[in-house]
C-alpha cells in the first residue's frame, strides 16, 4: 500500500483525528494503521460497551450516530450524549479501567477500535501523536460541559436551540452538512438529553420552524436561518427568551 491509499484508509477511520494533524511520516503512519481494528459494521439498538464492563480500547466514529447514557440509583436512564463520525468514545473507562456509561447504537454504524494499551505504546515513541491526544481529550472535556450548560437554560427553546446549533457546529467541524441533517435519536431520547418532556420538544421544534430558524419533516432538519440560531441558543436575550 503507497502513502497515499494509507492516507485514504486513515481518513476513514481513526487515524484522520490521531495522526493526520501531525507532521509524522509514512512509516510511523503505518504503525498507528497497524493497532486500528476496523469492526463489522454495527446496527441499531446494539451496545458498543455497557456501564460496568472493562475497558480496553477507544473507538472512533466512522459512520453512523452512537448514544450514550447512564443508569441513574432509581433505575432511570439518563442520557448524556449523541455522538457523529470523527468523535471519540472511551475515554470515561481509562482512569478506572471499567466503562462509566453505555454507547448505544442509533443507527447503522461504524467504528475503529484502538486498543488503549498499544496506542500507548505508539504514542511513547511518537511526540507529535501524544500532541494529538493531549488535544482530542481537551476538545471531548470542552465538548462533555456542553450539556451541564444547556441544563442551565431555563427556557425550552434556548435548549434546544443550543443543541441544534452545537450539532451543526460539530457536524461542520467533521466535514459533514451543517445545515441539513438526520436526527437519529428518538424524541424521546432527545427530550431525556434536554431535561424536558416530548410535548415540549415538540413545541419548541414547532415555534423554530414557525420562525423561520428551521424547517423539520419528522427527524429531518434544515436550518434556515443559521445566525438566528445562535441567538436563540443565547440566554441573554431579553426578547428572545420572551418567546421561548
């Protein structure tokens, strides 16, 4: 395989957000392609690991959409996060060695896992690499306050229009369309994440629409009005949080 087919394989997979971004050459390259294991494919409702179990790798989306939640001591589920292509799952399991939430499939999906002891082993020999690292668990610490901070809005429409507009930037920000997109999680799923119930999702998905920020056709969203977004996702909008 020349660089350039490797080049194309890692862009795929893991690869894209632990090496590509640094200035490593062709042969230690192919030692990060060498620990990556591309997994079948994996379908919707299946479990990439469970609260409890042990860790041993991270994953790396390649496609699809994954969900992960936790199990609340009265037995509630809680949802903490939905996951696109190009993100990271894993991390919650190094300090511990076990797995603190579960990673639900919600669609279709993808992953390449990267056995957490051998990517140490590459990393320690690879400064650029630890770099990389260092910089993907600062970007998943800034992505993980994202919902604390959206808990804190008081107003339905200021959640879910931070969500909506948070989804888009991080869909962006992998190369995908920001402005058109699929929402796999159920409303159910999504209204859990947002700290309110279905009936006010769905006003809030009415009232957007309504405005002209997006248009909806069942789990299918088009943002119409993106700066408009971003200012319904503020909470120092005087006006703004008057018709939410």
């Amino acid at each position: 395989m020349d660089i350039s087919e490797l080049r194309q394989s890692c862009a795929r997979c893991a690869l894209l957000n632990l090496c590509l971004a640094a200035p490593i050459g062709a042969a230690e390259l192919r030692r990060l392609d060498d620990i990556v294991k591309r997994r079948r494919p994996l379908a919707r409702n299946e479990f990439l690991f469970r609260e409890g179990s042990r860790h041993s790798s991270l994953y790396v989306i390649r496609s699809g959409a994954i969900k992960t939640s936790v199990l609340l001591p009265e037995g509630d589920c809680q949802v903490l996060g939905f996951h696109l292509p190009g993100e990271i799952l894993g991390l919650d399991g190094v300090a511990s060695e076990r797995h603190q939430l579960s990673a639900e499939v919600l669609e279709e999906s993808s992953v390449c896992e990267i056995p957490f002891d051998r990517l140490g082993e590459v990393a320690a020999q690879l400064p650029a690499l630890q770099r990389q690292i260092y910089r993907i668990v600062s970007r998943e610490f800034v992505r993980e306050q994202e919902h604390p901070v959206m808990m804190g809005r008081k107003h339905a429409m200021t959640r879910l229009a931070l969500f909506l507009h948070g989804f888009s930037e991080r869909r962006s920000a992998h190369g995908l369309d920001p402005c058109s997109f699929e929402l796999s999680m159920s409303r159910q799923d999504l209204a859990n994440y947002l700290g309110l119930v279905i009936e006010t999702v769905s006003r809030a998905f009415s009232r957007l629409q309504a405005l002209g920020v997006i248009e909806v056709d069942r789990r299918h969203v088009i943002v119409r009005d993106r700066r408009a977004l971003s200012d319904f996702a503020r909470p120092d909008e005087p006006e703004l949080r008057a018709t939410a």
